[in-house]
C-alpha cells in the first residue's frame, strides 16, 4: 500500500521528506505518466507520494527589490497570465506550447527542471536568465544556479531531504527581451527534437549590450552557446542572425533516436537560433 501525504506546512512536508522516501508531486502531470510508464514494463515499484499542492505560499510570481521569485507550485498558465518584463517573454512561449490547456493549468515550472528531462522546455528559458533554484530542508534554505542545478539526464542537486520552493530570477538592468523556439514532429503536444532560448539585451541604438543563448534537447542538458554570446557582443541586433556559425554548436551532444538523428538535431539548433535572432530583430527594428 502506498503513503499518500498532503501536509498544509511547509514545516511538515520537510519533515516527512527528511524521514521518509517519498516522490514529491506538486502538479501531477510527469509523475503520473511515468508510474503508468514503469507498470508498462513490468516494473510495479512505486514510492510513497508527498503532495506538495495544499502548502500556503508556494504559489504565485513575486517582485522583489533584486530579483523576481516565481513559486513552486506557480503553474504554466500563472506564467502566461502574469506581468511580467519582456525578459520572460521566451519562458511565455515555452508555457504556451508545453501541452494543452490542461497540462498547462497543472503542470509547474519547477517540477519541469525538477524533472530534469533533457527535452523539458523550462530549462534553456531558465539558464538562459541566470536563474537559481531555491531549496529548502528542516537544515535550512539554500539556492543553487539553473546551470549546476540539473547535473544529468533526469538527475539534480536536490538532496534527498529537500523540496524546491522557488525559482529566482535576477532583474536585468538594461532592456532585456527573451525568445523561444522550439522543433517538434508537429506543431503542439510534442517533445521537442531541438529547442533554442534567448535572453538579449541591447540599448537605445540597437547594439547588443549582452547575449545569453541556450539550446535545449541536444545534450544531457541544456547547453549555453558561449562562443556566440562573445560574438554577438557589440554587435548591431539587425546583424546577429548572420554571426551564427556551425562551429559554435560543436560542443553539443545530440543523440540519435526516434525523433532525429544527432546531425539533425545539431543543425536544427543552429536554424532555430537564426529564427530567434532574426525575430527578435524584427521585434526590436519594429519597435
């Protein structure tokens, strides 16, 4: 028989994770799936289930002095609604096209990093912002970068004692704008072949102050392209599309598998950079 907690404090969700092994949901649309997955194998294994949902204040995006704190159970569809400074803008496509409505409306971003797939979309949007994740245990509170926090297919730096609370992203400073996209074998309720996020900042004549570019579903995990953002610096936004290289996508490792070659993939990231780019410049040149 299967444990079913559903504590209403944070105090008592940490306790029971320190003292028991237990799979944390918060909306249910990956742990579910994945249990029907394991049972299609033969494998009946399930672990006991702490229902983070029912916890006041895990909810919601909040504006601090330094940084914006989105909260552990904000869903997809909280993300699309909220106002929020063109910097999320990329994050707001990848919630629009992270299954239907009903996924959207239960589905959290935490628990897509959490998940750690290396196709999930929250990812790229994520490192792309220099966001870190915030966690929490009965020791204390601490917050680790997006970049180290998945560490692997399927796999974080979440101990065993912890519950993510909240992803923090810093404010930019300069106009920032963001933008996401992403390749599937058809339009919505895919997985993604290749994915590429955008964080670009530029100033009053078009010039990029800052370039920050990553590329989801071509590694283990989301890859920045560094060699890019150093060439896109001072660069005029309407000229950026032609800087991109095949050469600066030569650090990635795409697999082969149903849904792509590794050579697809790989110049299916570079194509969808230059749609990025090149969309954002549009945006920017239109005002």
């Amino acid at each position: 028989m299967i444990a079913y907690h559903r504590p209403t404090t944070l105090e008592e969700a940490l306790s029971i994770r320190a003292g028991e092994d237990v799979a944390i949901l918060a909306g249910g649309t990956d742990i579910y799936p994945a249990r029907a997955a394991r049972e299609g194998w033969g494998d009946m294994r399930h672990r006991d289930v702490l229902d983070i949902s029912a916890i006041p204040g895990l909810r919601g995006i909040i504006e601090c002095s330094d940084h914006w704190r989105i909260g552990a159970l904000t869903t997809w569809s909280d993300l699309m609604r909220a106002r929020l400074p063109p910097m999320f803008d990329g994050c707001k496509l990848a919630a629009r096209e992270i299954g239907g409505p009903q996924i959207q409306n239960r589905g959290t971003l935490a628990g897509n990093i959490c998940t750690a797939s290396a196709a999930g979309d929250g990812a790229p949007n994520l490192l792309v912002l220099d966001a870190g994740v915030e966690l929490a245990s009965r020791r204390g509170r601490r917050r680790v970068p997006v970049a180290t926090f998945i560490d692997g297919n399927r796999h974080t730096q979440c101990r065993a004692d912890e519950i993510v609370t909240a992803v923090c992203v810093p404010k930019r400073i300069s106009a920032t704008r963001g933008h996401f996209r992403k390749l599937g074998a058809r339009k919505y309720l895919v997985i993604s072949i290749a994915m590429v996020a955008a964080a670009i900042e530029t100033d009053a004549a078009g010039g990029i102050g800052g370039a920050h570019l990553a590329v989801g579903a071509c590694s283990a995990v989301a890859r920045r392209l560094p060699a890019l953002e150093a060439a896109l610096v001072g660069q005029p936004l309407q000229a950026a599309r032609e800087l991109v290289a095949e050469w600066q996508f030569a650090h990635l490792a795409p697999i082969d598998d149903i849904r792509g070659s590794a050579d697809y993939r790989r110049h299916a990231a570079l194509s969808l950079t230059r749609d990025v780019l090149g969309e954002l410049a549009r945006q920017v040149r239109g005002g």
